[in-house]
C-alpha cells in the first residue's frame, strides 16, 4: 500500500466508510458503515473494488483531493460537479493532479470510490469513521493523507445513470415495536403529513419537525436494542430516524421503523428537506 491521496480540502464534513462493523451490538457497539450503502456499493463496482471496500463519504461536497500517483475514481450519491470526471462513471485522475468537487445540486452525502479501496488500520473488523461512539479513523482534515489497496477486480462499467434525489421522499415504515406508547391514532398521524427535516440531523439520525406524536403511557422504556431506521420519539413528541452511528439501545419508545430499501432516501435528506411516511404493514 503507498500514501496516494491527500486531504486538501475536507468539506464540510467527510470520513472514511465501509460496510461497518457488523456482529457487535450486543457488546454495545455501533453499526456505522455508509449512511447510503447503495451508493457506496455502486462506487466501488464502478472502479473494479469489492463492493464493501471502504471509499470517502463527503456531506454537502466541497472537497479537494490530490492524487500523488494517477488513479480511476467513481463519484456516487448526491450529485456534484468536479473537475474531472462526472457522476456514476469511472474516470482518470492523473499523478499530481488535484479532483475539485463542488456541492451537490441535491442530496446531502457524495460517495469517492478509488481503484484498490481506501485503507486506514480496521477496528473492530471495519475502517468506518463512528461519529457516536469515536471508533475507527478520525473524520478528514486538511493534510490527511490516505492509502490505498490493491485493486481487486477489473473495470467493467461505463456509465450507472441514477434517479434524481428527492426533496420530498414518502418511504415505506413497519408499525411498533412501541406503537402501543401512543395515542389510537399515533401510527395514524405520523402517516398523515409531511415532516420537515431539522438542521441538527447527523449520521446518528435526521430529526424531524411536524405535527408531534402524542404518548399514551408517560416515563421512560428500559433501554432495548435499536436498528438503523427506527423512529424514535423523544417526549417532545418529534421523531427521529436512526441512520448509520444510532446508539445501539434507546429509552425511547420506537413508533415504527423505515424500510430497509427506503432508508438511503432518508440518509440523503438536507435541512429544510420534507418526509413523508407510508404504512407497508
């Protein structure tokens, strides 16, 4: 492995992840991983890596890189422009030049694939960056530099064209395991109406803001295990949706969870974005 790309510019906010650390929660160990897994998925298989090879997840973009040697790279999720290169294709990026990214024009988290994968030293199994729990590398900074592996695969795609982002996503959400927490009409409610997004949503969670869901029983749940999606509802009544560094236990009672499939949409949510919610069961 040798050091080949350098942190200029971090963006807002970027870190290392792969499919995460899976297998220890019940050690109290956080999933983490790629808030939108589809993406960091098809940015690997563009450059020819293994799908959960670890990649750059930015937020909001505004990232600069440069490339000591020359190497194929794959830009995946939220949409940007750069300086070489375009979305959901592979492309060159020569020795010594520098990959100017700008911010996405939708969606919040942009994914950068490098032929061979990133590598920083695993923890617990994973090179993911946990914003919770601190485990794994440190989030990028200006001057980080990052090596590379040996590339796995050859490259076997031109060109993955996506669907736009929306602003405005209805996903799917399996009732419980708390609903009965609530009023009658509490499941109900949370499907009625658009929920906006709150600027204090993170990679623990998006938050929302909207019509507040009315508890039934008052007090607080011994803590139990939490997925990723599960709507979370604090007693101000506002939920919460868990993404990739959710605690693994809560307090909270748990109103529904989101799809699987339905849970990158959620992941590309920006402040002031709208949810809306649909009963699968």
């Amino acid at each position: 492995m040798a050091s080949v790309v350098e942190v200029v510019v971090p963006g807002p906010y970027a870190t290392v992840q792969d499919f995460g650390r899976r297998g220890f929660a019940h050690l109290g160990v956080p999933r983490s991983g790629a808030a939108d897994l589809p993406s960091l998925r098809l940015a690997n298989r563009l450059v020819g890596n293994a799908e959960d090879a670890a990649a750059v997840e930015l937020t909001f973009g505004g990232a600069v890189l440069r490339f000591a040697r020359g190497a194929w790279v794959a830009l995946t999720g939220a949409p940007v422009r750069a300086s070489r290169g375009g979305m959901w294709a592979p492309f060159w990026v020569p020795s010594g030049e520098t990959l100017e990214i700008g911010v996405p024009y939708e969606g919040l988290r942009t994914y950068v694939a490098v032929r061979g994968g990133i590598w920083v030293p695993p923890v617990l199994g994973s090179m993911s960056t946990d914003s919770l729990s601190g485990l794994g590398p440190a989030p990028l900074e200006p001057g980080t530099v990052l090596a590379l592996g040996e590339p796995v695969f050859g490259l076997h795609a031109d060109v993955a064209p996506q669907r736009s982002i929306s602003a405005e996503p209805t996903v799917g959400v399996v009732r419980g395991p708390r609903d009965d927490w609530f009023t009658d009409d509490g499941f109900a409610t949370l499907c009625a109406g658009a929920y906006r997004v709150s600027q204090d949503s993170n990679r623990v969670g998006v938050r929302l803001a909207g019509t507040a869901l009315r508890r039934a029983r008052a007090g607080e749940l011994p803590s139990e295990g939490m997925v990723a999606g599960a709507i979370q509802v604090p007693p101000d009544g506002q939920p919460i949706v868990f993404l990739a560094d959710h605690p693994p236990t809560g307090g909270y009672p748990v109103i529904g969870v989101v799809a699987s499939a339905d849970l990158p949409k959620v992941a590309q949510l920006r402040p002031g974005d709208r949810l809306r919610f649909r009963a699968v069961r």
